[in-house]
C-alpha cells in the first residue's frame, strides 16, 4: 500500500467524526441562541428596578461622593448583602460617569443574567460531549434551560437591580470550571492546568462575596479540589488564591462595620428557623406554574443519562480487560491464582479505601455529584430560614444550580436497530425527546401565568409578587428610576417634607395614614452633646426613600437593613416574611435628640423611657463601634467585639429593655 493510500485511509474515521458532530453543534447552537433570545426578550420586556435594588445604589452613591461604603454619611453600616455586587456597580458607575446609576445596575444586571444561561448551558454540552460522537444522529437539545427562563420570577429578577444576575452568572462561570478540571488527567499536571486550577479556586472563593448562602456551593467545591491529588504545595497555594480576597475583606468588614456579616443578615436572623414558612413559600412557587411538571421530566431525564453512561461506561471496561492479556507473575504463576499475601490490617484497609476516594473526586461524576449535592443543601437552607417576601427570588439559585446537568441533554438515535443495546438507545432517546417536547409544551402554557390577586393584595402569607405590585401601585410598566418611584404612595410627600425639615433645622419625619403627609418632629434649639443636626427619614421602604433623598439626609427602617438598633431586636415569631422585625418609632425619636413635638400617637413616657433604654452600655458601645471617627484604635477594638456585637439583642419595648439591662426608670414612670 503506498503512502497516500495509508494517509487516504486514516482519514476515514476523522471524517466521519467531523460529519457526526454537525448535528450536535447545529442543535445546541440553535437552542442556546432561541433560549438566549427569548429569555432577553422577556427580560427586557419585565425590566425594572425593585425598591431593595435601590437600597445598593444608595451605598453606591456615598462611594462616589467619597463618604465610604455606607449607607448614611457618618454611620458605618453595611446594609448590602452581596458585597461584589455593590462594588461592581459602583465600578461600573465611575467607569461610565452615569449620572443615573439606576441605569448602570439595569444594565449589569441585564447582561450577566442572560449571560449565565447560554454559558450554563455550554458547560452542559462539554459534560456530554462523547456521547456526539456516537454512531448515529445526536442532538444536543435544551431541557433546563427551558425551564428556568420560562418562571416569571426568573424573567422580573433578571433585572430588579438585585444581585440575582451575578449570582447566577457566577454559577455558571463556576460550573464550566469545575467540569474542565474534572476533564484533566491528574497524572499529567502541565503550567495551564495549574494556572486553570488555581483560576477555578479563585471563582469558588468569590461565594461569601457574591452571596453569603451561596458558600455552600463555593464550599464544597473548594472542599473536592482540596481533596484531590494535587499535593502540598497546591493546597497552599489554593488556600491563598481562594482565600485572600474574601478573608481579607472578612477582617475589614469585622474592623469596619463591628460584625461578622452583613447587617440585613442580622435584620433578618438568618439563623433563623421557619419551616412552615418555607414550605409555604415553595408552594407559592411550583403550584402558580405546574412547576412540578418539568422538574420531573428534569429529573428522570437526568435518571435516564446517568444510568446510559454507568453502563456505557462498564461496557468499555468490559471489552478493555476483555482485550487485555493475563499478566504473569514473576514466579511464572499467573496472577489471576493470587499470590499468599498477609490480610491487610484496619487502618491499611481504611487508608486504601480512602485512596480510592481520593482517586476519583478528579472527574466528571464528582463534579456533577457535588453541584446537586449544594443545590439541595441550599435549596433546603432557605426552606429553614423561610423563604422570603418576594415571590421566587431566593429560590431562583437553588433551581438553576441543580439544573445544571440538565441544561442541555443529550438525545441519540442509533444508525440501526441490529442489537438489543441499540434498540435500548432508541427508547431511551424517544422517552428524552418527548421530555423535551413536554418542557417546550408546558414553556408555552405558563409562561404569562401570574398570580392571583399579587397586583394588590400581599397575601396571608407575606409572599407578593413584587414587580407586580410596584407596577400596579404606580401605574407604570417599567418602574427604573427612583423619580418612577414618586409616584408611590408617600413620596412627593417626603421630598415636600425633607425640603421643610432642611429649612426648620433638622428633625424626625415619621409615616401617616395620610398618603399625602408625613408627621414631622423638630429638633430642639440646642442639641444634646454628641448627636448631629440632620433630617432623619425614618420608613420601611428603604430604597427609594433613600434615593429620592440628598445624602445629608439619614434614612433609617424599622426592621433594621440599614439601622443596627432595629436590627439587634428579636425576631417576631409571627412577623411577615423579611419583614420580622418592627422596631417601634419612639426609640428614633429618642436617639435623634428630639425633645418634644411628638406626633400624637407617640407617648411621652415612652419615649422618656427609650432614652433612657439607648445608655444600656453594650447599647452605647454598639453606637461607638458604627458612629465613631474609624481610626486605627477604633478598627483594632471593632475587631475584638464583632462577634459579640453580631448576636447581641435588644428588647423591643423600651421598658423591658430597661429590665433586661438592668437600667432605673425615668422618675415617676417606676409603676409602669
């Protein structure tokens, strides 16, 4: 046979290689573009900016001032969640020079959440990648995909200004990198294996920064890579790449802010335990949208892939050891007779064991094992804690993240039905299609589907669907910036008021009954030693009251997002939803120096005795820790008593504050 003829014939099986894989690209390139397309469009149609998405802009705002990241000037109070979300829109803010950073947030949020879907869904089609090049037709078809992007809380929190984009974004950035490293031979470490090993350590170590529960995820991943073969020197180095940035900022925030977390973690105690909530909040989720339906076509197709790839999988080795010569012994025994060896001892046993684990965490199993293994866990932490107030958001991750393996699956249809293992690939590929065909029909049903009654009613259960109701209250679509947010009930009211307050000298604006009016309290002529001469706002809509006002202007809540002392107080047993905390006004009365001019359905006494309440000294030593000009001193003694700061609690009721910290009451107030 002459040369040409050789290379003429080894070019067959490369041929036929390239022509099975137009079918899988062209089907996974069409659906990743479909689902890309429709999920912006239905992004961009639902866009807005939710009233907790304007509460980061405030922070954003002071860093550009130069105020620090806080949310009232002169108060060190961290009252963001997602910390890389506060500062990638404050980057994204000076970068652009937008005047509007209502803008900046809509847009960032935008792209990385439609971002995350086709990137989810690449990492999927790498997962199933050797089963395109199996003889027959494969089409790489979309399944979780689908299923994610056709919820309509998937659609409302792509924008919302809230960090639902980059969480997920970074799900998917973080999946496509787990895959690949389990795709390397750890036998044959080169400089870019080790460079993309220490990338993918650096992405799981963003997980406390992106979102505090999302660490989970980050965790466990971390927690295999560490297990793995990789050897000393790389666990050092791991540690340092994934630990450095969310480590260091952990000492700043604890130096900075006096905790360990961010303050809406203790407004909300998400210690906390509400099973029954939790639940509720599921229910209110899967039964609008027979959501149901597709999670179990998801999960038997995800059955059905597993289980064609274990015995795929023992099909190779059978034909390989099959192939394989028996090996002789140096004696000229074979080995297959065994040679008389002494019985391994327990703890030989225990560590051999263990090297098999060790063995086998660098693979494609193990990555897929541990993603659905966080989802679960995460999923199951927010039916602890009990949801939230807004419909779908805090479950959003938990879905995405055990759809993972399903993005996109696999559907094979042998070349011919000549044996029983291709007839078994035939009904497995008609049951994964009509999967597929059941998910699309099912998108198409319930896709504008939207909740009874959420326009104007929060119901029993402190679930609303939040974008809805904006919408419906406000009479605009597409509610962006905080000026849309005027037309809120109380808010031209509040910026009359604000002007007011400014002009008379500072005081203390509290919400009335009356839409259209605010009660105001002034500040008296001479102020009590060490509290400042300003204007406070104190309502729970913390966003757009505080980006419809000037940052001279405090602005504090009753559950305590951005109020240490709301949020130090005890969780109500039977508060709604995320918004379990009320602290009552007089203590802002109290601690803003007002000396009278009260609204009428303040008591006197009551606020005699919340003064009174706020000289507890851990109380005064918490105000220190946040008030206080931020020295070196200041940092080195916040550092010592974060944790202590973190679980302390207050008494709502300013009397029995008094008993609990063993203070004297005001005179003539002692029988109360």
């Amino acid at each position: 046979m002459s040369h040409s003829e050789v290379l003429a014939t080894s070019d067959v099986p490369e041929t036929q290689s390239r022509r099975r894989l137009i079918a899988p690209i062209a089907s996974f390139s069409i659906g990743a573009i479909v689902v890309t397309v429709l999920f912006a469009i239905g992004a961009w149609q639902r866009r807005w900016i939710a009233d907790d998405g304007l509460i980061v802009l405030r922070t954003v705002r002071n860093l550009l001032a130069g105020n620090g990241p806080v949310f009232n000037a002169g108060e060190r109070v961290e009252a963001n969640t997602s910390t890389a979300w506060t500062y990638l829109i404050w980057f994204w803010s000076w970068v652009t020079g937008a005047e509007q950073t209502e803008y900046v947030v809509l847009w960032v949020a935008l792209v990385l959440s439609i971002a995350a879907v086709p990137l989810a869904m690449y990492g999927t089609a790498r997962l199933y990648g050797r089963r395109a090049m199996s003889p027959g037709l494969t089409l790489i078809l979309p399944l979780g995909a689908i299923v994610y992007i056709v919820v309509p809380p998937a659609r409302d929190f792509a924008t919302s200004g809230l960090e639902n984009g980059l969480t997920i974004f970074w799900i998917a950035a973080l999946w496509c990198q787990f895959l690949a490293w389990g795709r390397r031979d750890p036998a044959n470490p080169t400089r870019r294996s080790r460079a993309a090993f220490l990338a993918l350590t650096f992405t799981a170590g963003l997980a406390p920064l992106v979102r505090p529960e999302i660490t989970i995820l980050g965790g466990l991943v971390l927690l295999v890579l560490f297990a793995s073969r990789i050897g000393w020197r790389m666990r050092v180095a791991m540690v340092v790449v994934a630990g450095a940035l969310p480590i260091g900022y952990q000492i700043f925030r604890m130096g900075y802010y006096a905790v360990l977390v961010p303050n809406p973690a203790i407004a909300k105690d998400a210690s906390g335990s509400k099973w029954q909530q939790g639940f509720a909040y599921l229910g209110n989720l899967f039964s609008p949208y027979t959501l149901l339906l597709p999670v179990i076509v998801a999960v038997i197709a995800g059955i059905l892939l597993a289980v064609g790839s274990y015995l795929s999988r023992r099909t190779s080795q059978s034909e390989a050891t099959t192939a394989e010569p028996v090996k002789a012994s140096t004696s000229g025994v074979p080995d297959i007779l065994g040679d008389e060896i002494d019985a391994p001892s327990p703890t030989a046993r225990l560590q051999n064991r263990w090297s098999w684990i060790v063995d086998r965490l660098q693979t494609q199993n193990t990555v897929v094992v541990t993603v659905l293994v966080a989802g679960l866990i995460l999923g199951l932490y927010w039916l602890r804690q009990g949801g939230d107030f807004m419909h779908g958001r805090v479950l959003l991750a938990p879905l995405f993240i055990l759809l993972l393996p399903v993005m996109v699956i696999p559907v094979s249809l042998p070349a011919s039905l000549s044996t029983k293992r291709s007839r078994i690939q035939l009904g497995t590929g008609l049951v994964l299609l009509g999967g597929v065909i059941t998910t699309v029909w099912w998108g198409v049903a319930v896709n504008q589907t939207v909740l009874s009654g959420a326009g104007m009613d929060i119901s029993r259960d402190g679930i609303v669907d939040e974008r809805r109701f904006y919408v419906t209250n406000m009479g605009n679509e597409n509610p962006v910036t905080a000026q849309d947010y005027l037309d809120y009930p109380r808010m031209r009211a509040m910026v009359r008021m604000i002007d007011e307050s400014e002009a008379r000298g500072g005081g203390v604006l509290l919400s009335s009954a009356n839409f259209d009016e605010w009660y105001y309290s002034p500040l008296p002529a001479k102020m009590p030693p060490g509290i400042p001469r300003e204007t406070t706002v104190y309502f729970l809509n913390l966003g757009m009251t505080s980006m419809n006002a000037p940052l001279d202007v405090r602005v504090v809540d009753q559950m305590g997002l951005a109020y240490p002392l709301a949020a130090h107080t005890a969780r109500l047993t039977d508060g709604r939803i995320g918004h379990d905390k009320r602290l009552p006004s007089e203590w802002v009365i109290a601690e803003s120096g007002v000396m009278g001019g009260f609204p009428g359905f303040l008591g006197r006494d009551d606020v005699k005795m919340a003064r009174v309440a706020l000289s507890c000294p851990m109380t005064q030593a918490r105000f220190a820790s946040y008030k206080d000009t931020w020295s070196f001193a200041r940092f080195r003694h916040n550092l010592r008593q974060a944790a202590e700061f973190n679980s302390y609690r207050i008494a709502r009721e300013p009397k029995y504050e008094i008993e609990r910290c063993g203070l004297v009451m005001p005179p003539g107030l002692q029988g109360k």
